[in-house]
C-alpha cells in the first residue's frame, strides 16, 4: 500500500476571486479540493475549464476547485492580463497566480493542463494530466464523499469563491467583426455569448442576436443561444442564394457551426453534435480521425472552431479548428466537412496539407490570391495555405475541384 503524500501548500503572487483573501490548504480543509493547472491561452486548458463546470455546480457544497495559472508564455504571467482572462473566461472558482511556477513545481506538474485532487484531509489522491477525465472524476468524489462523510472529515457548505466586479458595457470581449452588405456589421459578443449587429458608425446598436445566456437553442434571434461564439464569415451571395442563410458562426464552446439568416436572424445548426472531437479516442479505437464518413454534419464531433473564412481557391468555407489544432472544410451547399490540413498532432510543420502540424489555429484570412493566412496562436507563427495558383476565380466556382492545398 503506498504511503499517502500530503498535499503542498499553494504559494503564487496573488489570488483571483477570493474577495482579496488569501487562501491556503488549512482553510480548504474539510473540503474535496481539485487543482487545475492551466494557462490562458491553451485551448486544452480551456476544454478543462468547461469540462469541469458541471462537476462543480453539481458538488458545489463539497467540492472547491482551485486554478493555479502557471504561464507559458511571458504575455501570460501578466497580472492584468491573467484578470482579463479571467472575466473573459467566467470562471468561477479561486485562481493562484503562479508566475513563478513556484506551486507547478511542487506539484510537479508537466504539462497544460494537469489537474491534481486532494481528499478533505489534505492527501493527494490523484494525479492527471490532459483533457477528458471528468466522468472518472466524478466516481473519485463519489467515493471521497462518502469516505469522508464516514469519518466525519467531509464539511459541507459554500466555498470561498467571491465574484469580480463584472464591468459594464455594451460589448463584453468582442471575438470578430465582419463587414455586412448594407453596410453595417454584425460582431461576436463573446462575453455575452450572443451576435450583435452595428450600424455602420460602429457604435449604435441595431440588434442582438441571441439571449444572451451561455447555452445552445436554436431558433428566432431573441431566443438563441451561444456559447462563446467567436468567428463570423459571410457566404458568397450566390452561396447565400442556395442555402437560405448568410453568415456562418464559429459556436466555440458548442463545438458547433451556426447558421444566421440576416432578414429574420434566425439561428441553426449546420455542423457539430456539441460533443468535442478527441483525436486519441479514435485512435484507441482503431478509426482514423482524420477521415469524416458521416453523412450528417450535425453527427459529427468539432472540436472549438475558433474562425471561418470562404476561400475562393478551394470554393469553400475553412475552420480554424483550434481543439484539434487542424483546418476543416465545410461546404455549406452539400453539409459535406472535411480535413483540410494537419494530422491532429500539435507543433509547427510545413509541407503537404495531410502531413502538416498546426499548434491551435484561432485566425484565418483570405489575400488577393486566394492563400489563406493562419495565426497559428500556440506555434507564435503565421501560416500561409496555399489552396490553388493564380486568383480567386470571378463567380460561381468552375469544376474540377483544385488540388489540395499546401502550407509553408
């Protein structure tokens, strides 16, 4: 039987959403604590923040999750910036700045995300690293609760989690804007989880699209929700013509695409079960998880699709999946989705678009000659995709297809 190894205590710079208080392992005694080391911009770490969010509202009177943020790059050991992140963010549980890693390396933790859990007595009884471990850390409270309520070590009731001021404003973390044909502009309210079009002073508001409410319906504009929606692009008007709809939605937390009709603003689902693609669990089962045989988009798992664009070269429109750390293409006249370019490995790579590495794409851009430009965020590096020689081509798209694409 191993020997039970008591829990470090938590040292950092400061703490986030504990009202100024500061906290330590004594004053989380009693309670089944969750570690979850992570750094702002990493998108896996961002799928543990959502992952756990059930688990946190379900067990809010035993469990305390603490993030201890420990920056990977320089931008992030910001203390305003790691506060933004924050906000943007909406996490609801007491953060350790850890600039320093000083609390990382005593946990001895080794990559982003790792979450380590500590029983009510202050023992760690778990370990993890990655994304994905929710449903097993739900038996693992399950068991620790009930231990401990037996022995009298378990303490029920609120945590220390205080609320920040929340700011106001008409805009809250605005993802995107896109210019619209009469003129205005419609953006990706992120923090609000809704659309909101502008006139085209940018600053008067013509509407909202979308409740506001962190969710997925949908529906009419004042009824729909989003979940962190942030890319938009707007379909070629012949495009716009045949499917009924005008804008496509990067629907990041969903895990979906969405469609909006401009007349009526009316939301649907094109794309994406709401369930995040994971690449390994393919693998463990033998599948190739580059290869898309469903013929329903709607059946297909995403995985954060973080922007769109329609390229003209590839006469389609193309996903930053940022999850995956790929590009997808989703053509919105026949539903058919695809991997454009990477092979799910995270890194930075040129060559053939099946045989390329991306680190979290999360911007794309069409230029004057139909190459698309990614910020590969996780890499720090702009890509380019070569789709086709020579220009865009001038209306409706000629067959055959063009090669496929390369990136250098």
């Amino acid at each position: 039987m191993k020997t039970p190894v008591r829990a470090s205590e938590l040292t950092g710079r400061a703490w986030l959403n504990t009202g100024g208080r500061e906290l330590d392992l004594q004053a989380l005694r009693g309670k089944i604590v969750i570690l979850d080391f992570w750094s702002f911009c990493c998108i896996n770490c961002l799928h543990v923040l959502d992952e756990l969010r059930p688990l946190e509202e379900k067990h809010s009177d035993v469990v305390v999750t603490v993030g201890v943020h420990s920056p990977k790059f320089e931008h992030e050991a910001d203390p305003d910036a790691l506060a933004a992140a924050v906000d943007r963010y909406e996490i609801t549980h007491p953060v350790l700045d850890d600039p320093e890693l000083s609390t990382w390396d005593a946990y001895t933790a080794r990559a982003w995300p790792t979450l380590v859990v500590v029983d009510p007595e202050g023992y760690i009884v778990a370990h993890l690293s990655g994304e994905g471990h929710v449903s097993g850390l739900e038996s693992l409270v399950a068991e620790l609760v009930a231990e401990h309520e037996a022995k009298g070590t378990l303490h029920r009731g609120d945590g220390p989690y205080v609320p920040r001021p929340r700011p106001e404003g008409e805009l809250r973390f605005p993802g995107k804007v896109v210019g619209l044909p009469d003129g205005s502009f419609m953006v990706s309210d992120t923090g609000h989880h809704r659309l909101v079009q502008l006139e085209s002073d940018l600053s008067t508001v013509r509407r909202a699209i979308g409740d506001g409410t962190r969710d997925w319906v949908d529906g009419p504009r004042e009824l729909a929700r989003f979940n962190e929606p942030q890319g938009i692009a707007t379909l070629p008007a012949h495009v716009r013509a045949e499917v009924g709809y005008d804008l496509v939605v990067a629907d990041t937390v969903n895990h979906r695409l969405r469609g909006v009709d401009l007349g009526s603003g009316s939301v649907r689902t094109l794309a994406g079960n709401g369930v995040q693609r994971l690449l390994d669990d393919a693998r463990a089962r033998g599948t190739d998880p580059n290869v898309i045989t469903a013929t329903d988009p709607t059946e297909v798992a995403l995985s954060s699709p973080w922007d769109l664009v329609w390229s003209d070269a590839a006469d389609t429109l193309v996903v930053a999946m940022a999850g995956t750390h790929q590009l997808f293409s989703f053509d919105p006249r026949t539903g058919a989705l695809a991997v454009l370019a990477g092979t799910g490995d995270e890194g930075l790579r040129d060559g053939a678009a099946r045989e390329s590495w991306f680190a979290q794409p999360s911007g794309l851009a069409q230029d004057a000659h139909g190459d698309l430009w990614v910020a590969d965020s996780e890499s720090s590096a702009l890509r380019r995709v070569r789709c086709a020689a020579g220009g865009p081509p001038a209306g409706p798209p000629p067959a055959p297809r063009p090669p496929p694409p390369r990136v250098r």
